[in-house]
C-alpha cells in the first residue's frame, strides 16, 4: 500500500462502478470517492462548464486528502477536459475510456456500438479515438436521459425502459462509453444480443500501473467514508455502501 490515498471523481454514482472494479482488483489500497450528484450529469454540459465543476471537485479532494493519484471515473469529463487537468495538478491522472480496442480485438469486421452520453460524444477526443479505430464499423449513439435515469433509479434499475435509449439495428458488440451505463450492462447485453465492453477494468489496471501497484492480495481495505454534493447524500451513500 503506498502513502496517500487514491481520489476517485465522478459526476454522480456511475463511478462507483469503476472504484469496485478497482478494489476487487486491488483491494488493499486507500481510497476516496466524490459523487458530484448535486450537478449530475454532466453528460448536458458545455466542455467549459465539464471542466469548472471537475477541477472543483479534484481541488476539494486535494485540500482534504493527501492524495497519490486522482482518477476521473467519468467518460465525459475525461473526454472533456482530462489534459488539461494534467496540467494543473501535481499527481497523477487517470481517465476512463470506451473499450473499443478490446470490442474491436474480438469481433474484427464486426459492427460495433458505442454508447456515449451527448457531451463525450461531441468532444474530439472521443472523434479520435473512434476515428483510430481499425477493422470495425463503429456506430455511436448518445442516448440523451439514460445516465439520469441510472441516477435517479439505482436502487429500481429494472424500472429503466432501455427501447427508449438503445438504437435499433443488429451490432455485433458494444461499447459503453459512461460509467453509469455499466449499472445496466446484462440488461444491454441483452437487449442488443451482443457482448458488451466497457472501460473499467481497463482503467483499474493502468491506474495501478501508473501507480506501480503490484500487490493483488486481500488486504483488508481502509474504511473511507465517500463525499457526495447534492441533498441525496444518505441515499447516494446507501448506493455506494451497498457496492464497496
């Protein structure tokens, strides 16, 4: 375990699903989690404003922990302003990503559909990383309210009506492109009948690279009680609780 804890920062709960992949991987590291639920979701907001709200809140983590490294458990805000982030602070960054190297590695030639939210999907980053992907045909779609329905309905995801929010066509994998559509991943996997990628793992595991993070025993993790903005904080640490 090294000195310092590890920050994790998402608009709202969808991180949350990062930071489990992150402890089940590596449970023997300090962690601390800022739900920004309070402006959730950022997947609406101009880059500008992405950026505001996400330097707030890894300034708030900064000044309470002493911290390692910071990871930005949001798509859109990596995808919106994770550089220049990089450039402010004096730690480590990290970002997640959609997984589309991995969806393109197993169905080459395939058909491939990434999910992204508005915001993500009209930052360049996101154009680029499509635009390098090879060998697939990758079709994006912004389904405009399924982050917020995560938000709002994490306790009553089957009341989620996912026709709504998913394209039709056939797809041969898919790729989501928030932290919040992992909450729903069997449910898409599903309704597509496609195998479904997400970012998670793949970030768990650069993190500690960047980190140098080679123990995976079963330590027993420090007890870190998490942060969230907003007026729903017993219930959005109800949420993380129930996945920590």
């Amino acid at each position: 375990m090294g000195e310092g804890y590890i920050g994790f920062f998402d608009s709202g709960v969808g991180g949350i699903s990062l930071l489990t992949e992150f402890c089940r991987r590596y449970p023997g590291e300090r962690t601390v989690y800022l739900g920004d639920n309070a402006n959730a979701p950022y997947g609406g907001r101009g880059e500008e404003e992405i950026y505001r709200l996400t330097r707030a809140a890894l300034c708030r983590l900064a000044e309470r922990f002493p911290l390692r490294a910071a990871v930005i458990a949001c798509n859109t805000a990596t995808a919106a302003c994770i550089e220049a982030l990089r450039a402010e602070f004096p730690f480590p960054i990290v970002g997640v990503e959609p997984a589309l190297a991995p969806a393109a590695a197993v169905v080459p030639g395939g058909r491939v559909l990434l999910l992204c939210t508005p915001a993500a999907l009209a930052c360049a980053r996101i154009g680029a990383l499509v635009q390098n992907t090879r060998g697939v045909s990758v079709v994006c779609h912004a389904p405009a309210g399924l982050a917020a329905d995560v938000e709002k309905n994490i306790f009553r995801l089957s009341r989620i009506d996912l026709s709504r929010h998913l394209p039709q066509g056939s797809f041969d994998a898919a790729v989501l492109g928030c932290t919040h559509y992992v909450f729903l991943r069997r449910r898409i996997s599903s309704a597509l009948r496609c195998p479904v990628f997400d970012g998670n793992l793949g970030t768990a595991d650069h993190l500690a690279a960047v980190l140098n993070i080679c123990s995976k025993n079963p330590q027993k993790r420090a007890k870190i009680a998490p942060i969230f903005t907003g007026e729903a904080k017993k219930k959005n640490k109800s949420v993380f609780f129930r996945y920590i």
